[in-house]
C-alpha cells in the first residue's frame, strides 16, 4: 500500500513539475521571443479572402488593428515542450530525476505529431507573412491534404503496427471497429488541427480552451495509468499558460498556424491513444461548434445564398453582434471548462473509476 502511495507521489511530481517547470521557461522566454519577431517584422498579415471565395470585408473591418502583430507563436509552444521533454531525458539519464519525458509507448507518437504538424503549420505562416497565396497563406487544399496524408500514415501505424481497433463508448463499453480505425483516425486528427485553426481568430481564445482540453486529457491519461503520457499533457499546459500570459487581450503576439494546426492534431493523437475519442467531442465543444458554424455559413450560402450568421466562425458574429472581445473569450472559456468536465467525468465512468 506504501509503495502504491509512494509511486503515485512521484507521478504526480513528475507531472506538476514538467508542468511548473514549461511555464516558466515560457514567461522567461517569452519577452525577448516577442522583441525577436518585432525585430524581423514577423506580423501577421489580415487575409483578404474568405473560404467562401469572397472578399473577407468584415473580418478586416473587424481586424485591421491587428494587422501586423508577430506571429509564430506557437514555435514558442511547441518549443518549450519540446526543450522540456529533452531536459526530462538529460536529467533521467543523470539519474537526477527517475523518468523521462520521451517514451517509446506514451510520447513518441504526440511528439513526431507535433513537430510534423508544426513544420506544415510554419509553412502556411511563412507564407502568409510573405502575402504569397490567394489567401495569404497556404491554400485550403494543400493544406489539407497534407494533413490528411500525415493523419493517414498514424492510422495506419495505430492499426497494424500498434493493433487498435477499439474505441470506449462510456455506457457500452469497448465497441470493435476493425479497419474503420483507420478513417475514424484520419477524421479526428484532420477535424482537430482545422477546428482549433477557425477558432483561432480572438485573443487567447484557443490558447485557453487547449489549455482546458489538454488539461483535460491529462487526467483522463493519468486515470489509465498513462503517467508519462499526462506528464506530457501537462508540459503543453504550462507552455500554453506560459504563452496565454502574453495572448490575452490585448495579445503581444499570436501562436499562428504553426501551433494552432500542432496542437490540434496533437490533441487528436492523444485522444486516440487514451480510447477517449467518444468524449472528444464533449471535452472540446467550443471547437466542434466553431467549425460547425463556418459548415453551416458555407452551405448555406452555397445552397441558399444566404448567410445564417453575420460573420462565420462564431466567435466573430458575436464580435460583429457588439459584443466585447474579452467577453466573448471568456464566456467561451467558461462553456469549454464545463463541457471539459463533464467529458472528462465521462471519461472516468466509461474507465470504470
């Protein structure tokens, strides 16, 4: 009984200390990172059309203030774990600390996934920042194909390397799926990274809720004995405080598609590997509704020729409704945690705890 206490102490340890210790490399990096973009005029550039293929003439009424604010934030994300996963490594191997970060099992596939992911990401902002592209950016269709070639080659690997073929349905139980794994895989890794891309587009927006979702996954993986995995759930929470501290209104910088596009397909990854798609959906509600509106704006309008809301995704129709970007923020905060919660109860019965 000690030793089962003991070891849960040291877990935990782990955990909040890779957490502690993410946050505040970032709040020390994070001023001259933000002096580093200013000095080489990496600014966000306002995109001038809208998916829809028209003229995005709101969004720049809504944004030309902040046009020209750095960018690439999420190389600081991304960056930071990444150095912390390291440092967990150097210091396992002077047995300073008795594990680390990287592991073959829990880590190693949400890491190729955030890097592989990050590297697409910093493609379209390069291009954005260079105004290359009709929507100044990496167009819609490579960028998603890329994505999906990248999701399929993880489905692949999950299924015949690593043999899922489950998903947990809280209620039912572990439902065989076979080689749907495979596109059930590539939806939910290609639907993350776009979803918390579209809700990228407010002050600490997305950067709040991942911190909820990660936050909340990392229970979830510590509830299934996944203790290296939550660890690493936990580095990307302080990394993201870290650069939340900075993001809020009115943000000195943006993460861009370099975090938005990893971070999302990172959160996929790990859903997948703790057998918690089914309340995937529940813990990132804000997200699934963002994208829902952006679908519901372009059928609409390509069937209908006409708009449902002012301005799609939804965060920005409440902007253009007179609504306060602060307030949109955090009451969007405030739905996510209760959604997070409640998924992540989910999740707890469906493990049986």
């Amino acid at each position: 009984m000690d030793g089962n206490i003991t070891e849960t102490i040291r877990n935990l340890a782990l955990i909040f200390g890779s957490q502690i210790t993410a946050f505040v490399i970032t709040i020390i990096i994070a001023p001259k990172f933000i002096k580093l973009l200013h000095k080489y005029k990496i600014g966000k550039q306002l995109r001038e059309i809208a998916s829809s293929g028209e003229k995005a003439t709101i969004f720049q009424e809504l944004h030309f203030k902040k046009a020209g604010t750095p960018t690439m934030g999420g190389i600081l994300i991304w960056g930071v774990t990444l150095l912390v996963v390291l440092l967990s490594g150097v210091s396992s191997e002077l047995k300073i600390t008795a594990n680390s970060l990287f592991n073959r099992q829990e880590t190693l596939l949400p890491i190729f996934t955030l890097l592989a992911t990050a590297i697409l990401g910093a493609v379209d902002d390069y291009l954005n920042l260079k105004g290359q592209g009709k929507s100044k950016g990496l167009n819609i269709k490579p960028k998603f194909l890329w994505l999906t070639i990248l999701a399929t080659l993880g489905g692949l690997w999950f299924y015949y390397r690593l043999g899922y073929n489950q998903i947990l349905i809280p209620g039912l139980g572990e439902i065989t799926i076979g080689a749907w794994y495979i596109p059930l895989f590539i939806l939910v890794i290609t639907a993350c990274s776009n979803a918390v891309n579209i809700t990228d587009g407010l002050d600490g927006l997305a950067g709040g809720l991942l911190v909820i979702a990660f936050g909340a996954f990392a229970i979830l993986a510590f509830a299934k004995g996944l203790f290296i995995l939550s660890a690493f759930c936990a580095v990307i929470v302080g990394a993201l405080l870290g650069f939340l501290w900075f993001n809020i209104f009115p943000a000195h910088f943006y993460m861009g598609d370099t975090g938005a596009i990893s971070l999302g397909a990172t959160l996929g990854v790990i859903a997948m590997m703790t057998d918690s798609v089914a309340v995937l959906p529940i813990i990132a509600f804000i997200f699934v509704i963002e994208t829902i509106s952006v679908i519901i704006q372009l059928t609409s309008k390509k069937f209908f020729k006409r708009k449902v809301f002012k301005i799609a995704p939804l965060h920005h129709h409440f902007e253009k409704s007179g609504w306060s970007e602060p307030n949109i923020v955090m009451r969007f905060w405030i739905i996510g945690g209760f959604f997070a919660a409640l998924g992540v109860i989910l999740g707890l019965l469906a493990i049986g705890i």
